[in-house]
C-alpha cells in the first residue's frame, strides 16, 4: 500500500513509519517540522514533504496517488489549545478537513485519524466509544470535530475512516515531548530530581508507542470504517508508581519532588478496550516495566 503519513516525523510519526517500511509499505511524510524532527527519519528510504496541512493546494498534491492516509498531524496538547484556541481549531479542525477532502477527490481508500480521550471530557472513567463526548478543553473539542468529520466521510462518501483515541503514548522519540515519561527520564538525564506536579495520586493508562503502531497498522490494514476505537492498556497507573518504576529502570535513587497541582488536572484517567479486542483483534503485548527499559534505552542513548 502507498500510504502518507501526516506529522510523520513526530513522535508517534517516526515509530510507525518504521514498522510500515517493516511491512512492506511504500510511506510519504506530510510534516511541517514544528514539533518533529527530520533527524527522526534520518536514512529512511521514504519520500519527505516539509508542508502544512493548512495548505490546501500541497495537501491536494501529496494525498494524490496513495491509497491510505494516517493522520498524526496536529496540535497536540491541552496547554496550546488553552494559549492559542484559534490555532488549535485552525489545524485540527481545517486542517483534518482538508486532508479528508482531498483523500476523497482522490480516491483514497483507507484513513486513521489520531484522536486522544480529551473529546471524552467530564466524563468518568473508564474512557469507552459509547460514552457521549463533553470535552472540557479546547483540544477536546477540535479533536472531537476531527472524529465527527471522519465518521461524516464515511456517511456521506464511504471514505474508509477509522478514528482511534489514544490514551498516553510513551517510548522512543519523544525527546521533543513533555509527556510526563519523556518528562521524567529528561530529569534523570538533566541530573535534576524528577518533580511531580500535586500529590502523585493522580491515574493515567500508559500505552508503549509499539503497541500502539501495531493498532494504526491494523486499523489501516482492515476493511473496518465509521467506527471509533479506544486504544490503550486498560491499566491504570498512578504518577507515584511510575516515578519508582522510571528509578528502578534507571538504576538510581534520584530523587522526587512533589510540585502544586497542575490546574485543571484530570484525578483518574483509563480506558476499557473491550471494542478493539473484539472488532480488530488487537491487544497491547508490551509490560509498562519492558516498555520503559525500551524507552531509556533509547533516551540514553541520545546526544543532548
Ligand atoms: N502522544 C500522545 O500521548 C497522544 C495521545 C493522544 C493523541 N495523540 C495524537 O497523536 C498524534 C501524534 O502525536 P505525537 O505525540 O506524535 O505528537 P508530535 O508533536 O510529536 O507529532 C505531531 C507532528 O505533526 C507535525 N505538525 C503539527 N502541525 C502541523 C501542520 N499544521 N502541518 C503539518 N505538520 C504538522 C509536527 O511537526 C509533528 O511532527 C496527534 O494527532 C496527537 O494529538 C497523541
């Protein structure tokens, strides 16, 4: 399959560009290096395009002539949107639109959209597909018109769409991320004491990035569409344990420190990934122990 990868020298882009290259497939990236680096798709044999998906003429050029697309690019944090909401609609919002547009004039068959439980909301956990969205951040909200542009393509025209909502994703290259893993193995780096914002009570479900490029893969490879799928580990996790965990793969004691809570903090956070299993077969394989050996291995490994 030919298939483009927007925001494919992020994080979660430079993972699963690899496993496809690993498949077989033939990848275009879509990136306009604002948060990615090149240097993550360094000797890659894959076609890079550095472009905005805000474009609408390049992103009509690139999309032409593959036949999936794996949608990754986006604003991608609560904090952006709450500084700049315009600019997070600008690309979430206009800027899927304009990728699923062009994938339908031509004639893409398959679509994933990177979603995140943030459209979820006030909602309580655990995060399922047949709870009805409140979000409670602007991200939230442009995510879930994302997800609602996906599933109208798929109404309106029988573009193959696929939404998937992460829960946090961790492991290598994230260096550019402030996700609290790669927050924390930066601190042991740094020789800094890792520093937990509030109490360290607070829950997140931790999903290793291979795991969840195993989900995109299949998501793209299925003939599955219009469905929303939950992609996590169904574990949850408090912010304390994984400080010891983070010091017991590090192989040192060094030292935690409790900061004010961070405001508007989510208490308990996972998801139930009975839908996934089910429908597409899927299931993480991949202990947050082995997936944060995983992670250091590469972070310290890295020039900083
Ligand atoms: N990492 C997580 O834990 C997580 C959780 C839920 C959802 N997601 C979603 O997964 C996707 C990938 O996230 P990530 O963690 O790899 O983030 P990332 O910031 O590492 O990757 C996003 C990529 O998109 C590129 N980009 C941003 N705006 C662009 C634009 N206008 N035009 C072209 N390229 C643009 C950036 O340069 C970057 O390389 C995002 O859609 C994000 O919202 C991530």
């Amino acid at each position: 399959m030919k298939v483009l990868v927007t925001g494919g020298a992020g994080f979660i882009g430079a993972n699963l560009v690899r496993l496809l290259l690993e498949r077989g497939h033939a990848v275009t990236v879509l990136d306009n290096l604002s948060a990615g680096r090149r240097a993550y798709l360094e000797g890659l044999p894959l076609t890079f395009v550095e472009g905005d998906i805000l474009d609408v003429e390049l992103v009509g050029q690139v999309v032409a002539g593959h036949d999936g697309v794996v949608h990754l690019a986006a604003q991608t944090g609560v904090p952006g949107s709450l500084a700049n909401p315009r600019r997070d609609c600008e690309v979430n919002v206009i800027g899927t639109l304009n990728v699923l547009e062009a994938c339908r004039q031509a004639g893409v068959s398959r679509f994933v959209f990177a979603s995140s439980n943030a459209p979820l909301g006030r909602q309580s956990p655990p995060a399922t597909e047949d709870k009805a969205p409140l979000p409670i951040s602007p991200y939230g909200a442009s995510k879930l018109a994302g997800e609602g542009y996906c599933l109208a393509y798929h109404g309106s025209w029988g573009l193959g769409t696929v939404v998937l909502r992460f829960a946090n994703v961790y492991g290598p290259y994230s260096a550019h991320k402030s996700s609290v893993v790669a927050k924390f193995f930066k601190d042991v780096l740094a020789g800094r004491g890792i520093t937990i914002d509030g109490d360290g009570g607070q829950t997140r479900d931790f999903i290793y990035v291979g795991d969840l490029c195993r989900a995109i893969l299949l998501a793209l490879e299925s003939e599955v569409s219009g469905e929303v799928f939950q992609i996590a580990t169904g574990v949850e996790t408090s912010i304390r344990s994984l400080a010891e965990m983070v010091q017991e793969v590090v192989g040192q004691d060094v030292g935690v420190q409790y900061g004010p809570p961070r405001q508007g903090d989510i208490r308990k956070n996972y998801s139930a990934i009975r839908k996934v299993r089910r429908v597409l077969g899927w299931h993480p394989m991949v202990s947050l122990e082995a997936g944060l050996r995983d992670t250091w291995t590469w972070f310290s490994a890295q020039r900083w």
